[in-house]
C-alpha cells in the first residue's frame, strides 16, 4: 500500500460548550477539568491484597456526546463508563444487573488482557465461560488484578461495545518506580455510530457497508450538524474533552482505543511522546510523533510539558482512511497549562505523520523489558485462514479454515466438558462437549503452540487472544519466509493488527503462546463489525486440568435464568453466525 501523509485540519468550531456534562456524558466526569488524577496506588493505599468493590448498573438510554441525541448502553448513567481501579494483586468484586430496555436485551462483559488464572469463568464471554446476564438479573465478577498497567472493559455481547458500553481498567504496580510526575488517567478513542448497535448488527449481517459518524476523545467532540442523517437531533460546538499539563513536569496517558472500527492515529500538537509500555507489556522506551492503535490496543505514553504558563495545545486522533470509514474521522481534544484561558481555542500546528499501510507499532521498534524469548520448535503448529463469504443460507459471514461460529447463549462450554462430544477443528481428537459449530481447537498437552495465520481480506484485522500474552513472531503479507523479528525477545502483546490482503497476497501474522492456563479461551478479530460476522474461534487445551475446576454455582444459575428468560421471550441474535 502507498505510504500516505495526513495533514491534519482544525475542526471549525470552539472550545465552548453549548451542553452541559449531564447531556453529553451523563454522570461521567472524563473529558472534563474535573476528571480526577489517577496516584501510584488506589487512594494512595499501596499494600496489595485488598478487594475492590463495584456496583454496575447497565440501562439503555439517550445521550448526545458529539451533539447527535444518540441511544448509548449506560453504566451507572454514565458513559464511558466508570474507570476500574486496583493495585496489582488485589481482587476486583464487581456486582453487575442488567437494566436494559426500550428494549430488553442480554449482556455480559470482558476484562481486557487479563489471565484469569484460576478464574477462567470470569473472563465474560457468553456461550464460552458464561450465559448472558438476563434482562432484570445480577451476576457479580470476582477475579485477581492479575497484571499492572492500562486496559479497558467492555461488553462481549453482540456489538454493545459500540453501543458505549466499556470503560478504562487501571490496574498499579505499587514496587514499581514511576517514570512520570502525573497520572493523567485514561484516554479512551473511540469512534462513534448516531445508529443504535442494534441497527448495525442487523446492516453487518445484510452487507450494508456502514460507516462510523464521528470519533471521540474521552466521549466527547463535537460534529457537523450539516452532516447529520435521519433527521437527528443535533447541536453544534457540544463540547470536547479538555485536560491540565504543568510546565516542567512529565505526564503518563494511558492510551486507550476502545472503538468498535477504527485504527487511530494519535497526537499531540509540538509536543514528542515516549512510549513505556503497549498493552500490559512494558518496553525499552522510544520517543515519537505519533502513536497508532487498532481497536483493543494500549499504550502508555509519557508526555513531557514543554510548553510555559499560559499555552494551550491541541491533542488529536484520527480514524485512518485507508483503513477504516467515518464521515467525521479527526478528534480534538484541548491540553493547558497553568494560567491557560480554558475557554479558549489553542492555536497550536498540527503534526504532520506518515502512516504506512494499515500497520500500527512495527515489531522492529517494539522491545519488551522483560526478555522471554519463545522455544526454538513450539510443541504444534497451527494454520489458521480466515476467509469472508456467504453462508449455504445466504448470510455473510467469516470462515475460519472455511468452519463457521455459532454462539449457543444457552450454555457455558466451560459447563459442559465432561466428554463424548463432536470432535474440535484441525487437532487431534478431542473429549471435551461442544456444539459442532463452536469453532473450536484442541491442543490437547502441547506446552505451545505456532499459530500461521493468513487474512484472505482486504481490511486488517486486531486479533485479540483472551487469557494469553503471545509472541509476535512476524507479520506482512503473502509467505511467511520463516524469519522471526527479535528472535531473541520478540514483542508481546494480547491484541495486534494483522493485515489485509492485496493483491491477492494475504497479509499474514505468525504467533505463538505458551499452553499454561487451561481453560476455553476466544481468539477473535476485535473489530465489532468482523466479530458480528463469525471471526472467532474458541482455544481449549489440558481439559483433564479443566475438568478438575470448582466452576462457581452462579455460573450455572446464570445460565438456567438466562435460559428461562430465552425459553419465554424472543430473542434476537442475527450476529456470531446465528440468527433466529
């Protein structure tokens, strides 16, 4: 693909906002001079071991973020939702009910990057470690602040994330020294849809190309009401997010790209950035313009304030063209500095960046601290295609070595492992019970396991594994040569970007991960529109270990409601590969 350079424009408008936080944003203070700083510790209480209590409750309601009264899935009547805090090794008990109206509709949510060691059925993901949370009912995650570092939540319930439901995950190393004088706290990028998820499931599924409105900095910016479609209320210059710098001191952000399409382009007007970390894997630190994050991904950039008392700057992110669709691809955000005028507009130059391709961090410029280096031969070796088409009944869909997925909310796979079921996918021989179409692979006692995998589709990919770092091992397109980039400590992350295909060459990515904690684990693309379309299949592995697991009698419960619920009332599930 051509090497393509963004100059980037100033959105027309003010820093002015015509709607106050309650309509743009609900109960959420991020975005706002009001958003609190983050500390080294939670509430600067530093000893681990604590457990961490929240109370979400999830509704439907309207909001106008950018301007454009638009329905969003709320928590505790906020979006984005509320920021989760602990330090490394407390315990997260978060109590979650279902709300939803206008109308009813399941959910359930994933902790990003986290292992779940020991807790597999914690890790929110419906038809595999748990059943949907039923319209009405309560399901509380219990589970261990298990890496240090930034992240995200979200729903793993059809395309809900792109709906608004997700928030930050903060998780603090108290032993580790830090490399900043502030804690911004989180930055979330996201782009944003004026149709309720609903709508883009039921267009996904139909083909209908459907393409983001707007993109948001910590849930605000504002929009071209010219723009607006289907006649939607709309109010310009409803507000962007606005943050604090002090002279002389270093910033961390914690770069979040929480959308549901969109590869972001992220920067600071004259101010250089040094990436620490990219997911929950810290890295020998490197300065840049620009920081390029696919959906899932993370970074942790110190920012030093160069600027003096009085100045102001634009902060910006950018849906890339090449790669994604938005009618309004640029989010601004306002940075000052002390004695800064809060009400007016920066004046800063834009910074200009090349983005190649659709590529985001290369593995040449990305060095984990921690040196791992992967085995000389994994123990298996698997090869993955991914392919798109229609279905015998006529719905596109996603093809993994051309099996489909289909999700049954009406069990948990980690429920069902007592043997004598369908055979999984390109393995050996498989005892544990799924449905034939869960798309699953057995690794059977392998310590690791090669994953090659071709992308026979123009648009790129973020694959996303659960419970698992994985080594990057090589990415491009069309053969694999065999080469491994930094072989001695390759780069690891739980989420990257694997590129599409042109001119009939495949992009390709080569991965690789130990077998260390058994469980039923999702492997997906984390673009909503792709997941929406069947690109997932389920890793499963040492399932007499899995048979040994005390599994919590509210997963079960949870799934006789859910299934109570399902057995009375209409369901619609036109996503996964399955529509009733």
């Amino acid at each position: 693909m051509d090497r393509i350079t963004f100059t980037l424009f100033l959105f027309v408008g003010t820093v002015l906002a015509v709607l106050p936080q309650v309509v743009t944003n609900g109960k959420s203070l991020l975005g706002t001079l009001d958003a609190p700083r983050l500390n080294c510790c939670v509430n600067d209480e530093c000893k681990p071991g604590k457990t961490r209590f929240y109370d979400f409750t999830i509704t439907r309601g309207y909001l106008s973020p950018d301007g454009v009264n638009t329905s969003t899935i709320l928590v505790n009547g906020a979006f984005p939702g509320p920021t989760l805090e602990a330090n490394l090794g407390d315990t997260f008990e978060i109590r979650v009910t279902n709300q939803i109206d206008g109308p009813e509709a399941g959910t359930a949510l994933h902790w990003h990057g986290l292992f779940q060691k020991g807790t597999p059925w914690m890790d929110g993901v419906p038809s595999v470690t748990m059943c949907p949370i039923a319209p009405g009912s309560t399901f509380t995650y219990r589970f261990k602040a298990d890496r240090a570092g930034s992240s995200w939540w979200h729903s793993h319930y059809s395309a809900q994330t792109a709906g608004g439901l997700f928030g930050a995950m903060i998780i603090h190393d108290p032993n580790a020294k830090p490399q900043y004088d502030i804690d911004i706290g989180p930055v979330l990028l996201s782009d944003r849809y004026h149709i309720d998820y609903r709508d883009l499931v039921n267009g996904t599924v139909n083909a209908v190309l459907i393409y983001s409105d707007n993109n948001l900095i910590n849930g605000k910016m504002n929009f071209d009401c010219s723009k607006v479609k289907d006649g939607k209320a709309c109010t310009p210059n409803a507000g962007i997010s606005k943050f604090r710098f002090e002279s002389g001191k270093k910033h961390l952000l914690r770069l979040i790209n929480s959308g549901a399409e969109a590869l972001q382009h992220f920067t600071i007007d004259q101010h250089k950035m040094t990436v620490t970390a990219l997911d929950y894997v810290s890295v020998k630190p490197f300065t840049t313009d620009v920081i390029h994050l696919s959906p899932g991904q993370r970074a942790d950039v110190v920012v030093e304030a160069t600027g003096k008392s009085g100045d102001s700057f634009w902060m910006r992110s950018d849906v890339d063209p090449n790669c994604s669709g938005s009618t309004q691809p640029h989010a601004l955000a306002a940075i000052y500095y002390d004695n800064a005028d809060t009400n007016a507009d920066p004046k800063s130059t834009a910074t200009n960046y090349t983005a190649v391709g659709c590529v985001t961090t290369t593995l040449e410029e990305t060095v984990p601290l921690e040196i791992a280096a992967p085995p000389e031969s994994p123990s298996f070796t698997q090869n993955i295609d991914f392919t798109l088409g229609y279905n015998s009944t006529g719905w596109l869909q996603y093809f993994t070595n051309n099996n489909q997925f289909r999700a049954d909310y009406g069990q948990s796979l980690l429920l069902s492992n007592q043997g004598g079921s369908p055979k999984s996918q390109n393995t050996t021989a498989s005892s544990f019970q799924a449905p034939a179409l869960s798309n699953l692979f057995d690794f059977g006692k392998n310590t690791t396991v090669r994953m090659v995998i071709r992308n026979y589709f123009i648009s790129p990919h973020p694959m996303h594994l659960h419970g698992h770092d994985f080594w990057i091992l090589a990415e491009g397109r069309g053969e694999w040569d065999g080469k491994v980039t930094n072989p001695a400590n390759p780069m690891r992350r739980d989420t990257h970007q694997m590129l599409g295909m042109v001119d009939n060459q495949p992009g390709y990515i080569i991965i690789e991960f130990a077998l260390d904690n058994p469980g039923v684990w999702a492997f997906h693309c984390h673009i909503s529109l792709h997941l929406i379309l069947g690109m997932y299949m389920n890793i499963v592995y040492r399932t007499e270990d899995i048979q040994k697991y005390q599994i919590p009698n509210q997963i079960a419960d949870g799934c006789s409601t859910w299934r109570e619920y399902a057995n009375t009332t209409y369901v619609e599930q036109p996503d996964s590969g399955l529509r009733r």
